[in-house]
C-alpha cells in the first residue's frame, strides 16, 4: 500500500514537471448539497458525530416542500469525508415512527457493527445505538438502513462516505455527487405506498420503486461550477432504488478511473458511464465551453429488463462554466493504483441464481414471515429467490474465514438484479455480458474485470457474472443480496456464515 502511494506521488511529480505548467494543486473540493457533520472530538484521528434519523420538511425541487425520512434533517445526510485509518464513532438515535438500523455499504469493518438484522435488533423509536469503526479502503462509499430499505431509503435516508488515500490523482476539481429519483406528487408528498406496501402498483412491486424527479445531492436543479480546460474527477454513487444512471455530457467523454473499492492502472473512456443501484464510478472529465455557458449532465434512455419500461432521457444537473485554462490533458495511466488479482481457485463455483415468481404461483414459492415489520404481500405478489428460495428459506453459505471462494451469479429471471456483498470486496472475473461497442455497449468492460475491487454488480436477465472474493477479515454474518430493495425486502437476500 505504501509503495503504491509513493509510486504515485512520483509519477505525478514527473507528470507535472513534463508538462511545463504550473504543478497540479491539490484538488479544491466543490460538492453543492453535501455538508459535513459536527466533529464532536478534537483528536484528527477519529471523527465523532451525532446521526439522528428523523422526519424533517426538506426542498428537494426548488420551491416544493417534502417531508422526507433524513440524517440530520438534509437528503443526503451529512458528508462523511475522511482520511483511510480515521475511527468513526457515530451516535445514532431513531427518532422516526419506525425502527430501523443502518448499513455501512461496501465499508470492511467488525461483523456487529455492519447494520443488518443478522447482527443487531432493529433501533426502535426513540432508540440509541452507537456505530465504531474505522474505514481503512480508499473509495467512495454510503450509508442507508437495512430494515424495511425499500421505503426508509426510498424516503431519503441515505448518506455518502468518502476515504481518501494518502496520495490521490492529483486533478484539478473534485465533485461528489450523489444520484437518485421520486416520485412525488404535485404538492412534493411522497407516494402512500411507501406507508403500504399494498398500494404500490404492480409494475414497480416487480421492477422497484422510481420516478421521474431526478436528484443530484437532493435536488433537481443541481448547478456545479466547472473550469473549461482542467481536469474534474467526478464521483458518482447511484443511491437509487433501481433507476440505472447512464450518465453523458454531450460532446464530451468520460476517462473512468475506479469503481466501489478501488481506482484503475488502465483507465478506460466512455460517452456513457453506466451506474447501477448502489454502485460507485470515479471519473474524469475536462468541460469545454465558453466562460458563462452551461454543459449539461444528463442520463441517457436505459432499458434495464426487456419487460420493464424503458427510462427516458433526464437532465441531472447543469454544469456551469465559470474560468477557462489551457487544456490539460488527461492521465493515459495510473501506474500503481492495481488492486493485486485474487487467485481462482479451481472447481465449480458456488451457485446464486436469481430467479422470480409470485406468492400462491404455480413455482411454490415461499416468503417466510420476518421476525420484524415484514413486507407483507399478498396473494398474486412478487417474490424474488436465490437457488428457488426465498428469505430464511435460503440455507446460508459457510465459508472458512481465509478462504477464497468463486460464485456463479445466474439471473434467469425477467428482471436487472443487483448482486451485493457485504464486508468483503469481490473480484470479477468472466461474464457471458461482455462489453462490445456495437453489439453488447451496456455489457461489462473488460478493463473493469480485470482491475475493479467491487462490492456491488449488476447481472442482467438472461445474464451471469462469476465472481472470487477473498474471506479473509471478520467472522460472522454477511449478508449477500440483490440491491433492488423491492427485490430484498422480499426474498432476494441471504447470508454467508464466515467460520474460524
Ligand atoms: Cu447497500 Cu445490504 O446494502
Ligand atoms: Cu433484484
């Protein structure tokens, strides 16, 4: 680790003298809607906070008030941006009229302190519990609940968290930016079914909750200030139910350098920049355009399943360029930042095949009752399985702690599901969703598989991706499932039993 960052640092010093320009500054940092929390401890090494999940009016369009589900009162919540080694202490309280628990997303840290009812009872209203770990992988990752996700998220309770390396590509800007959909009604109210699950219309209990009102950090009229001529490494987490993020800025194109855990030694480029639910992209982009213009961030149309209604083209924000500089042009490689390739190991893979039907359908398939608050449905409703199972029904899978296991993720269904593993990073390693530029250009990039450290991948109908993750941290009990809530909530989600 250590090295990586030296051998970075020292490309970027050649990187900068052999340019002749003035030397890359550190990146100034310019995230509109993210604000960091109080730091209640004054040793820089550790970040001390207080995390009150409660209801709170919030503007998400401009002028139109929402009463939305929050971290401290703002969708997002607060920003949590911190050094790789910082400890985190997190006081959180419910102050909302439902229990709920909160899930570090794509974070390596203690199995009890990973939010999941595998791990801890539900926080009621009006209940404390403290969260204490400390991120140690750079990346960009998030926060949510893990109970009763499809509404709690979906209402505005989620959060993003940076950890910064100790030697980053040095750019010239930096932007987090936090992406996600509503629907809302004319008066800025939230849909009813997020209250009942029976309300909500069949197409959406198949596909997943979403909505034309696009959000960029909360809101729909997002403007980031840009430099037409320098180097913007943007950051993208997709905290949307389902809605796919195939994000362009026309007449330009994006260098993608990382995704989830981990940055790439051989960037690729794209005009558009897939994102799935959950899922994080780093990518660079040199804006041109005159001083006082705007250049648009938008998603382009995306069809997620052949039976699912096909995502229109949105705008997501607005650009808008302030300065101009002399072009600089972008890194061809960042040499040292390679995650090291896990070994495959030999023999068959273990199978997760995601697969629907419907509750009293002629598949039998079964949602056992939750112990908490379950999604209740009833006759003729959705359930999605792993290996023809739902839920508990699911066995789980133990694994020796320091084994490296290969899995085979197979979605025969009719639907885009999310593969999700917590407290382990996996490694991609064959798909039959391979990208091509003509005929497969949603397929998954070469360059990722073999350089990406993921804690979430999107596995299209009719497709399947392999996988190889490494158990070699905490014991206990991880959850594994797809991360279209709708999906989880009701049978898609089960657990791997890491042993000593
Ligand atoms: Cu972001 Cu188990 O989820
Ligand atoms: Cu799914």
């Amino acid at each position: 680790m250590k090295l990586r960052r030296l051998r970075w640092s020292l490309l970027l010093l050649v990187a900068a003298s052999c340019r002749g320009s003035s030397p890359l500054s550190p990146a100034p940092d310019d995230s509109p809607g993210l604000t960091a929390p109080t730091d209640k401890n004054s040793d820089p090494g550790v970040l001390e906070l207080d995390l009150v999940a409660k209801v709170a009016t919030v503007e998400l369009v401009p002028g139109v008030k929402t009463s939305a589900w929050t971290y401290n009162g703002t969708v997002p919540g607060p920003f949590i941006d911190v050094a790789a080694g910082t400890k985190l202490v997190i006081h959180f309280r419910n102050d909302l009229p439902q229990s709920t628990t909160i899930h570090w997303h794509g974070l390596r840290l203690p199995n009890g302190m990973d939010g999941t009812l595998a791990v801890q009872s539900p926080v009621m209203p009006g209940g404390t519990f403290d969260y204490v770990f400390t991120p140690r992988d750079p990346g960009l990752y998030w926060f949510h609940p893990h109970h009763r996700s499809d509404s709690q998220t979906e209402r505005g309770l989620y959060g993003v968290i940076r950890v910064r390396g100790s030697s980053e590509p040095h750019v010239d800007h930096e932007h987090v930016v936090v992406l996600d959909d509503v629907r809302m009604e004319a008066d800025g109210s939230l849909p009813k079914d997020l209250d009942d699950y029976s309300l909500l219309a069949p197409d959406l209990k198949v596909h997943g909750r979403w909505g034309p009102t696009i959000l960029a950090n909360g809101r729909t009229d997002r403007v980031i200030d840009v430099t037409a001529g320098a180097i913007h490494r943007f950051r993208f987490l997709n905290s949307a139910n389902v809605r796919y993020f195939n994000l362009t800025v026309p007449g330009h194109t994006w260098r993608v350098i990382g995704t989830d855990g981990s940055l790439f030694e051989r960037p690729y480029d794209t005009n558009n920049l897939l994102i799935g639910p959950s899922e994080r992209y780093d990518a660079l982009l040199v804006p041109n355009g005159a001083v006082g213009s705007d250049l648009v961030l938008k998603t382009d149309a995306f069809q997620r399943a052949e039976d699912d209604t096909p995502q229109p083209a949105s705008t997501v924000a607005k650009l808008h360029v302030v300065a101009s500089m002399t072009t600089r042009t972008l890194p061809v490689t960042l040499p040292g930042v390679a995650i090291p390739r896990l070994p495959i190991p030999d023999g068959d893979p273990i199978p997760i095949e995601f697969d629907s039907g419907t509750q009293g359908g002629p598949e039998g398939y079964v949602l056992p009752p939750e112990e908490h608050d379950p999604v209740v449905g009833k006759p003729g409703d959705p359930i999605f399985v792993i290996n023809k199972k739902a839920g508990a029904n699911i066995p789980p899978i133990e694994v020796k702690l320091g084994a490296t296991k290969k899995f085979l993720i197979h979605n025969v269904s009719h639907q885009i599901h999310v593969f999700h593993l917590h407290g382990f990073f996996f490694q991609v390693v064959d798909t039959d969703d391979a990208y091509d530029p003509v005929d497969n250009p949603f397929g998954l990039r070469r360059e990722m598989m073999d350089q990406a450290q993921k804690d979430s991948i999107t596995v299209r109908s009719g497709y399947s991706v392999t996988v190889v993750a490494r158990f070699d941290q905490e014991p206990g009990r991880w959850m594994y499932h797809c991360h279209i809530p709708e999906h989880s909530e009701r049978g898609m989600m089960s657990e791997i039993r890491v042993v000593p």
